[in-house]
C-alpha cells in the first residue's frame, strides 16, 4: 500500500507502508521501558497493520505487548500519542487513528527467577 499525499506545488508524494510501519515501531520504542513494544510478529508483519479509514484518514492498528505491572491505560495513551506526532512530525500525516490492542503481558526476566 502507498499512502499518497499532495504538495502545496500540485505534486505528490508517495510514501510505502514499510516506511510508515518503521516510523510507527520508532515511535512505540521512544515510548520508554514501561510504556509497550511491539509485538514478535512484528518481523512477520501482523503486528503493525496500515490500512486507509473513514474520510481517506490513516489508520494504524497496533498489538503490542506490555510488561507486567505497569497502569495500561496511561501506557497505551502514551503509545497511541507518541505515534500520531511521530507520524505527524515525520510524514505529514495529521489526525491519524492509532488502534492498540494489548495482546500479551510479559512479566520481566527478574521477576520470574524470585
């Protein structure tokens, strides 16, 4: 998929779905330790999907999987906004929709040995 965009010369630009699915996994990694990451099948291509919404907006669905212990609902907001300014910032792309689906809660290698 090509996520096209218009120039204010009349030109346009086009921008690969890998390209937006590498900003959006920089974005979820920047999020910080305890925020989320993304899930391994990621290098498979199902974790991050880039599809186009309602009113031509993109839209980026995320499973992600969090370490056990952390508040998810302030995680996942973190995520969610640090992937719509990365997007924003990096491709021009306002008003994206960002889906997270938390598809596994890992505990922490530490914490498994205690």
């Amino acid at each position: 998929m090509n996520i096209k965009l218009q120039t204010t010369s009349g030109g346009e630009l086009s921008i690969e779905e890998t390209a937006v699915r590498s900003v959006v996994e920089l974005a979820i990694k920047e999020t910080g330790e305890g925020a989320a990451r993304v899930n391994r099948r990621f290098l498979l291509g199902s974790a991050i999907r880039v599809k186009e919404g309602p009113d031509k907006k993109l839209v980026v669905d995320l499973e992600l999987t969090v370490p056990y212990g952390i508040f998810l609902p302030e995680a996942m907001r973190d995520v969610q906004t640090a992937v719509k300014d990365a997007l924003a910032k990096n491709i021009g792309i306002e008003n994206a929709i960002v889906n997270i689906a938390v598809t596994k809660v890992e505990v922490a290698e530490a914490e498994k040995s205690s």
